[in-house]
C-alpha cells in the first residue's frame, strides 16, 4: 500500500456535503486523484465490506468531480454482472470510441494521449452466473483490460472491490473503509427465484406464445440466470436461447455472459450474431424495433430461419438490412455508372470484384493492378478506373492505354504525383466518386478537395482547401436540375465540410465530433440530397441536406467505404465484410 502525495487537493466545500464519519475517505480520494506526482500508483482500490459506503463515496465524488482537472471522470462503467466484453464496450463508448473489443479499446485507448481518469463501481460485483464463474469472469477484466489500461502512463483508474485485493494488478493505492455499515444502507437483496416461478410471470401472447415485449423488468433480468441454475440437463437455457423474442428483448449482459461459457448449449449460429449485436444491443437507448432491426442485421448470412422470423419487426424500422457477406472482406467499392448499376469491389488484397447490389452476389472479376492496396475507387466504367493506393498515390487502370479515358484518368493521377513531389501536404489522403455525373473528388493531407471529370480532359480542377488537416473522406453530389454541384469532405479533426462548387463553402462545419470519419456517401433521393457519414465510433449519420436533418444508424460493422442509391439503399464494406441496407426514405424523415 501507498500514500497519495501531498499535492494539494480541489476544496471539499465545492462537492455537495459527505458523511461527517466519511470526510476522511473523502479527503483521501481527492488527495489521490488530484496528485500529479508520475511515482504514484495509477489504481486506486476502495475497499471496504457490504454497506461500507463505497458506492455512496464514488457517487459523491462524480457529482463534484467535473469542476477540477485532474479529478474530471471520462468513464464511470458501474460494473454489477458485467462481463469483460461488456465492460469494453461501454467505457469505449463513454471515451467516446463507440463500443469496442477489449484489444481494440487498448488499441484506442493507447493512441489518445488524453489524461484519463476512470471509474469502475461495483466492480466486486462484476461476472455472471455463480460464484466462481464471477470471480473466473473479474479476473478476465483485470488481466485483459484493467492491468493493461494501468500501465499506460496517461490512464488512472478507481475501482470499488469489495473486501478484497486484485490479482495480477500492479501496485494499487488502498482507500479502506473498513466493514462498519453506512448509515441508512439497503439492507440484503431478497432471495433469487427460481426459473419455474419466474416464467409463470410472462405475460402472453393470443398464442400462448411468451410476450417479451410486455414481461417484467425483473423477470427479464434474472430468468438467464435462473434457467443456468435449474438442474434440467439445459432444458431451460435452451428454451431462451431459441426464443427469438428473448434474443430481442432480453439482457444483453446476462446473455453474453451465458454465450461466453463452453457449458451453454447454443444454438447453431448464435454465438457468432450474438458477438457481431451485443455491443450495440447493450446500449440502453434503442427501442424494441431498433433492437430487432439490429438482431436481423447480424443474423443475415448465418441463420436464415433468425432472420426470417425477425424480418417483420426488422421491417418496422425506418433501416432494414438486405442481405450480408461476413466473408468478404472490403478495402473499398463504389458504384460505378457504366456498369448496369452493379458495385466494384476491391478486396485487402488489391483484387477487383463486381457484385450485384440487389443481392450482395458476385457477378464477376477484373484484372487487378499489380501490388497495389485500394483505399478508393472512382471511374465511369469498368474499363476506365482511377484507383487510390492506401499509402497515397492514384494509380489509372484503362483497358485502352491510348484511348481518351486513359488520357484523363492519367493527366489525373500525374497532376497529383507533380503536386506530392513538393510537398507531402500534396499527398492524395481520400477519393470519392459522383457516379451519376462522373466526376471524382480527390482530398489530400492539407486538407485541400480537388475535383475532376473523369470523362473530359480537363487542365487542372476545381480547387478549395476546406480543411486544415488531412482529408479522411470524401464524396460528390451532382443535382443537374439546380445546376449544382457538391463536394462533401471530412478531416482528421472530426469535421465535415459542405462546399457548393459554384460559391464559397460553408464557414462553419455542418457536423464535428471527437470522432474520424471513415467514409461518405451522397445520391440525391425522392426526399430530397442525402449524404451518408460513417464515424469510427460505430455511428453512422444520415444528413438531409436541404433541412439539415441528421438521423443516427448504429453500425454492426468496421467501414472503411460507402455507397448510397437514389432508392435509399445503403452498402457497407470494411475488414468485416460487405453488407447493404435499405433506409425507408419516407419513414426516416417523418
């Protein structure tokens, strides 16, 4: 154990008043979180027996917390049941990250040079199940997420562990509040019921058939647990797990928890939906129907009698996943005009596909450039591509070489690789296309949009620098009716910048968050031009340009390319496969 430092702490009187019998513990945890001294511990524990006061603690401390620097909370994950995935999720999506694996939250976590300061209530009484299950699933978060966020020098973490210390952490500070109860504490929970009883709860369907939908908030959350306590060979987990209703409407956490054990009997498929819908299913904030629609959407592909029977309340929604392709990972596509409405795909590997967007088939393959890793697609045609490489340079790929679209497509590539040999902020960063004109935006590390006729040679584009850091993506929209034309960009700040080529683009962004964007799409639509923005934080926006309207879709996916159509379908690609949806126009802006 060590002592805090004696760097002086935020005053006391700025939080709402504590406990006279608790101003010590109080005055301990200030002490810790406000120290600057870098030989200090970066975890802190609160110990203390049932009804100690530790809960009421970090609770006082959060309500004052934001007023001072060092004692600012940026995750506070009240861990009760939580298993090491579901922890993961919900602190990426509280840093902002969305919700994320745990290796991949470290990876986040590493590259944000942020101070981070994080909570972790009732830890003691995170994992599921029984006992030991608990204690196997609290070790998982502490070797797989806790003692590797403590080693990164810009993390500190408060955790509420009980009566005991955590294994396998580094050194931790100890605030001991010893085992006296807290005045006025809750006493003991009542006892757990069993499944029999709590499945007698269940409201009915006219069938007879279990209404989710209508069940009790305590019958949903304890019947997982109940059903892997009863000793009927799995009889009762089998029944939940099989039950789509339950899939929708049940908890996430006890559900993953169940999927995670070797023992649980699951059916065919399930832990593979389960694992591409939990992080955005644990959200709280989705409705019955967003719920389903992202039940359907995982279960494409893997299980099409889950899917089948969840299409109907998928339908509900204003977004409804068509059809999904886990298997083929996407570096980009892009739909191209002269090629019967069919989508170019290019996988990791550099190889070109066309696929069928009605129903995600392949139809077809093209010769590929050598050694090349597509980051952007853009071109009137097949025969006629100009391909973005991911370490920077625009590469033509023509059937023809002497033809006039490799004259263009040329003058293109050559213009950018001129520019980038004076300056790496020349260097090409993003490429977008506008299909229903053929033109192409190029964006570039000064955050600088070019953009070009991809079917008429032209000495140099149209030029505005819309950024200041590098573009992370680009799109174009033509809408030959008002005689406009748009170029929408991104940057590495977390800006999207609107520029009408005919005038000054806008002053101000149209969106900016602590956020990358990975890709845009645009098509003008019965309702009106819509741009499509997918975020690195598991968000996707759909912005109504005219009204400036923006709906949020959560993504099941990692993007790194999209492509919108006038009929509101929505295709996805990125390192977990390519995936389309169909947005209800009418229903998404009503």
């Amino acid at each position: 154990m060590t002592t805090a430092s004696a760097t002086p702490a935020p005053d006391m009187a700025a939080w709402p008043p504590l406990d006279p019998h608790r101003a010590h513990v109080g005055r301990a945890l200030l002490d810790w979180t406000a120290a600057t001294d870098d030989g200090l511990p970066r975890l802190c524990l609160l110990r203390g027996g049932r009804s100690s006061g530790k809960s009421h603690l970090l609770a006082w401390f959060l309500a004052g917390s934001a007023g001072h620097p060092r004692t600012a909370a940026h995750a506070a994950v009240p861990s009760d049941g939580l298993t090491v995935d579901a922890l993961a999720w919900e602190m990426g999506r509280q840093l902002g990250y969305g919700p994320l694996p745990p290796h991949r939250l470290l990876n986040r976590v590493a590259a944000d040079q942020r101070p981070l300061l994080l909570l972790l209530p009732d830890f003691h009484l995170a994992g599921g199940g029984d006992a030991d299950r608990s204690s196997v699933s609290r070790q998982e978060i502490v070797d797989e997420l806790l003692s590797p966020l403590v080693r990164f020098p810009h993390v500190r973490a408060v955790v509420e562990a009980g009566s005991t210390d955590l294994p396998r952490t580094p050194e931790p500070h100890v605030i001991d509040l010893g085992e006296a109860p807290f005045p006025g504490a809750a006493g003991p929970d009542s006892a757990a019921r069993d499944f029999a009883s709590l499945f007698a709860d269940l409201p009915r369907t006219a069938k007879g058939r279990p209404d989710w939908s209508r069940a009790p908030h305590p019958v949903r959350k304890h019947i997982l647990d109940a059903a892997l306590h009863t000793d009927d060979d799995g009889a009762a987990v089998r029944a939940l797990l099989t039950d789509p209703g339950f899939l929708v409407h049940g908890p996430t956490t006890a559900l993953t928890t169940a999927l995670h054990r070797t023992a649980t009997r699951a059916p065919s498929g399930l832990r593979a939906i389960w694992e591409r819908a939990a992080p955005q299913l644990s959200a709280v904030d989705h409705t019955d129907t967003e719920r389903g629609a992202l039940l359907h959407a995982a279960s494409l592909g893997t299980s099409p009698t889950l899917s089948e029977y969840l299409r109907p309340l998928a339908e509900q929604h204003w977004w409804t996943a068509t059809w999904a392709r886990h298997g083929v990972p996407a570096a980009t596509h892009a739909p191209l005009p002269g090629n019967d409405g069919r989508l170019l795909v290019a996988d990791p590997l550099g190889r070109l596909h066309t696929y069928d967007p009605a129903t995600g088939h392949r139809t077809g393959t093209l010769p590929s450039p050598p050694a090349l890793r597509p980051a952007g697609l853009a071109g009137p045609d097949t025969d006629a591509l100009l391909i973005l490489d991911e370490s920077g340079p625009l590469h033509p790929l023509t059937s023809d070489e002497d033809g006039m679209a490799a004259t263009v497509l040329g003058h293109i590539a050559a213009h950018h690789s001129h520019a980038a040999l004076t300056s790496d902020a020349h260097r090409p960063t993003a490429l977008g296309s506008c299909p229903q004109s053929s033109l192409a935006a190029v964006g570039d590390a000064a955050g600088t949009v070019h953009l070009w006729s991809l079917t008429a040679y032209r000495p140099a584009p149209r030029t505005c620098r819309l950024h200041t850091g590098p573009v992370t993506a680009v799109t174009c929209l033509r809408l030959p009716e008002e005689d406009l034309t748009f170029a929408l960009s991104a940057a590495v700040d977390g800006s999207i910048r609107l520029w009408e080529t005919s005038q000054d683009p806008m002053e101000t962004p149209v969106d900016q968050r602590p956020a990358l964007v990975t890709a845009l799409a645009a098509a003008n639509t019965p309702v009106g031009p819509l741009c499509a923005a997918a975020w690195n934080d598991a968000e996707l926006h759909l912005w109504h340009l005219l009204s400036g309207q923006v709906r949020t879709l959560p993504l099941l996916h990692r993007c790194s390319a999209l492509a919108l159509t006038p009929a509101g379908q929505l295709t996805v690609s990125g390192p977990d496969g390519f995936h389309a949806l169909q947005l209800d126009l009418d229903r998404l802006w009503a």
